[in-house]
C-alpha cells in the first residue's frame, strides 16, 4: 500500500536548524521520494517499507535532543505527483 506522509519536526533548543536539517539529509538519501517545502517535509513510498526506516529515523532525531515535538500525517495513497488545478 502506497502512502504520503507529512513531517514537520521542532526541536524545543537553541539550535534547532542543525537536527531539522540532519534529519531532512537522512530522509534524502533514503530510497524514498521526498519532497521539501518551508514548513513541512513529505516523504513517499510503501506503508511497509517506510514506517520502520521512519521509525528509526525518529528515534535517531529524539536521541540528539531533551525535548522534540514531530507532527505526522499520513494519507493512504501515493499523492507525489499532486498539482493544484486552481
């Protein structure tokens, strides 16, 4: 099952920019599609293969700080090739 998913992550330090940004360079050299934009990361693929390399990614990212907060949504269908026709 294909899915697309959101991320945002805040980390609650000063220096907050280096760990968003280590976590974006990870999730590039995955396997996975991933698309950027300034608020958010959105990263595509295989519900299967995805959530374990998300979930170890994850927890590589909380090792590195006291305090983060990661937003995720998830839509069950691959939405990569999305463009408004508005």
């Amino acid at each position: 099952m294909k899915v697309s998913i959101e991320l945002t992550l805040t980390p609650l330090k000063d220096d907050y920019e280096r760990h968003i940004i280590d976590f974006i360079k990870r999730l590039r050299a995955s396997e996975f599609k991933v698309l950027e934009n300034p608020l958010s990361t959105q990263i595509y693929g295989d519900y299967d293969k995805l959530m374990p390399f998300l979930t170890q990614e994850i927890k590589q990212s909380f090792s590195t700080v006291d305090i983060a907060v990661l937003n995720m949504k998830i839509v069950k269908t691959d939405r990569s090739d999305y463009e408004p026709n508005f």
